[in-house]
C-alpha cells in the first residue's frame, strides 16, 4: 500500500487515539481506539472516477471535486466512522486554536475535517471554510455538527473528495491539515505540496500531525508506519525561499483514551507562512 512519496507511512487510522470522542479531554484528531486502523480494511485501488455528488459543494469547487472510489479510502474511513456514532470529540485541535486565534479570520481550508469540530471552531471565529474529507460518514457529521452549532448557511462549504485527485479552485488565508494520516492511497507529500500552493499570499499553512502512537494503541501493528519528525512536514512540502518557517516542532499534550486513560500525547506540528 503506497503512502506517500517515501516508503514507511504515516500512522494507521485507529492508532490516532488521541481525542477519542470518549475522551472528554481530548479533543479531536483521531479515532479513540477503537477503529480497524491496523490496515485490516485497506485497498490497493487507485484514480477515482471524476464526479461530484456531494449535495453540500459550492458550484465553484464543483469542477475540481471527485467522488471518491467505493473501494478506496472513503470506504475505508466511511467503515471506521461507521463503528461509532462519533470519532472525535467535538473540540478544535489545540494547535489549530493556538495558532488561528491570532490570526485575522479569512478564507480557510480544513483538509481531512473529519467530524467538523475544527471547520466549526473557524466558522465560529469569523473564518469562511472550505472543508474536505473522503469520508461521506465524516462529512455528514461535520455538517450536522456545525447546524447544532448555529454556524451561518453558506460559512462552511462540506466538500466530500479524496486529496489524492483534488485541487483547490482558490487561495486560503489558513491551511488546515491536523492529523491528516491514513494507512491507504495516501500520496501525503503531493497533498500537502497541493495545500501550500493553496496559500496566499500573507497566508499560513499548519500540518499536525502524530509523531507516536498513544499508549492505547498498543498493540496495533505499527510496522508499517511512520510517525514523523518535525523535520518531515518540511521535506514533504519543500518550500522555496517565499515562505518562512513559523514553528516546527514537536508539543506535548494530555489526552484521554477511549477507556479513560490519561497520557501525554506527541504531536508535530508545523506553521509555516507565505511572503
Ligand atoms: C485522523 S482523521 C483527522 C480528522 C480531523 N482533521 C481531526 O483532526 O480530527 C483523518 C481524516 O482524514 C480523512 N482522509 C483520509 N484520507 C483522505 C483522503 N485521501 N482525502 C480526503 N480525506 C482523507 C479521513 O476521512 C479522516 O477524517
């Protein structure tokens, strides 16, 4: 199963047990341990099919949107989301917060939203978000999600399309990519090389991502995989002289399992930001 540019790959899916929607604490980010993130669900297929049904789509993303493969990862993520009524725990990434709350609210980009609790955090500061995820499970909650939190028709447009094949029809002020890992057809580097070049000018682009498994994913075979480096995040993006380097580094934070357990979890995160 190729992951991205190199060989290894980044974490599998259950393994992102970090803001399990059990854990209270938590936050969100990745399943709580209890999905089948050991790769037991993967498929090798690639290319999907260049079609667009997502009902939450502005008419401008729709020329760049493609429905993701049945057999692909939307069908992976749609199966893991699908164990549980919800993944995460309805909290925006710390990262994100940290670092959007200084900021002054544009356009965003969330690649990989998940169940929307970051999209809806942003929409809640003033930000207009585009939010993408191959998983139609994923996104249906995300767009119930911000509904329950009275966001503003029309602040977050749902994009449900696989990264691998979509590209991004405008410029963001802030790119979002937190915890944006998974074990199939997951070419990572091009993505997030795609997501910088989503950048605008004066505009910011935040990887997070694991850089260990948590302690409760014990257990699950890692051999596949590899958590990054900080030092990753920039090869992968490879970025020219018109960007600085913001932060990039490794943070601590504690996070609850899915059974309640306390640990203090690893996480990369990256800011970088575009002349
Ligand atoms: C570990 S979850 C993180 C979700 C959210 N960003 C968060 O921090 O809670 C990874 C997300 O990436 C999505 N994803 C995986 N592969 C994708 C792809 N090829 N295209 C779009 N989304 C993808 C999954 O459906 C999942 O929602």
């Amino acid at each position: 199963m190729p992951d991205d540019m190199r060989d290894g790959t980044r974490s599998a899916a259950g393994e992102h047990a970090g803001h399990a929607a059990n854990g209270e604490s938590a936050g969100q980010g990745g399943p709580g341990g209890g999905g089948s993130g050991d790769g037991s669900g993967r498929s090798d297929g690639h290319g999907a099919p260049a079609r667009d049904t997502s009902e939450t789509t502005h008419a401008s993303e729709k020329a760049h949107a493609s429905e993701p493969r049945a057999d692909g990862p939307a069908a992976f993520w749609d199966s893991l989301y699908s164990e549980r009524g919800r993944m995460w725990s309805g909290e925006p990434n710390r990262a994100l917060v940290e670092t959007a709350g200084h900021l002054v609210p544009g356009r965003a980009l969330d690649l990989g939203c998940g169940e929307g609790a970051d999209s809806v955090w942003l929409a809640l500061q003033g930000w207009t978000v585009t939010a993408v995820d191959v998983s139609a499970v994923a996104i249906a909650r995300a767009a119930a999600h911000a509904a329950e939190r009275a966001v503003p028709e029309g602040q977050i447009t749902w994009l449900h399309a696989d990264l691998s094949s979509w590209l991004p029809s405008g410029q963001a002020d802030l790119v979002s990519a937190c915890f944006l890992h998974s074990p199939i057809d997951f070419p990572r580097a091009a993505v997030l090389r795609a997501a910088a070049g989503a950048v605008a000018s004066g505009g910011h682009l935040l990887v997070v991502s694991h850089a260990e498994p948590p302690p409760w994913a014990a257990g699950h075979d890692h051999h596949e995989h590899r958590f990054p480096i900080p030092e990753d995040d920039l090869v992968d993006l490879a970025l020219d002289a018109a960007w600085s380097v913001l932060v990039n580094e490794v943070r601590e934070r504690e996070a609850t399992g899915p059974d309640g357990q306390q640990a203090t979890l690893r996480d990369v995160v990256t800011l970088v930001r575009r002349h």
